[in-house]
C-alpha cells in the first residue's frame, strides 16, 4: 500500500511530503498527515533521523566557502534579473496606461465579480 512506501521514503531517503507527493500518486496533505501520525508513534525514530541529517550536514561542510561563494554569485544575479523583471513589468504598467488614456479604451479587467 502507499501508506508503507510513504513511510519507507520518509524515513530512508529523507523525503518531505511533497517530494514524495511528487513521486507516489498521493497528496501531499494526505502524506504530511501519515508522515505526523507515523512521526507521533515513534518519535525516538524521527529524532535519530533528524540527528542523522545533522551530522551529514556537518560532515559536508568541508570546501563550503567555495560554496559560499558560488551562492553568493548566483544570489546577485538572481537579484539582478529580479530587478530587470520588476523594470520591465513597471514598463508594461506604463505602456498600458499610456494606451487606455490615448485610445480611451479600458484595457486592464476591472476588479469585482460580473453581475
């Protein structure tokens, strides 16, 4: 049953609901729910793998200023394209208005429910 595989991936492999909601045919809702009531049981379990988790964490930390590094890098340009993003929506914003003043046209829907 996916009950059991939910479990499996959840305690083996570390999945979170949604990740195995990605993988097996089950909502994520519905496999946060089991993942809890599975967790509440055997808490002693879920607290081995947590500290698991840690320590891989801290075993990995070796080279992580390179890592820092390339985080840092790739947080600027993703703050860059945010920005050119923002500018180019504030453009089309404008271009808009420009248009529904000079042809008085209404362009953008208009906000509330048709009666």
């Amino acid at each position: 049953m996916y009950y059991e595989e939910v479990i499996r991936l959840h305690e083996e492999k570390g999945y979170g609901a949604h990740k195995i909601a990605e993988i097996l045919p089950v909502g994520h809702s519905t496999v946060w729910r089991w993942i809890r009531k599975f967790a509440a049981g055997n808490k002693v379990k879920t607290e081995a793998m947590a500290s698991t988790k840690k320590a891989k964490a801290a075993a990995s930390g070796e080279g992580s200023s390179e890592e820092v590094q390339s985080l840092k890098a790739e947080l600027s340009a993703l703050r860059e394209r945010l920005r050119r993003a923002e500018m180019r929506a504030d453009l089309y914003d404008e271009i808009i208005t420009v248009a529904e003043k000079r042809f008085k046209v209404e362009i953008r829907k208009k906000a509330g429910a048709k009666q």
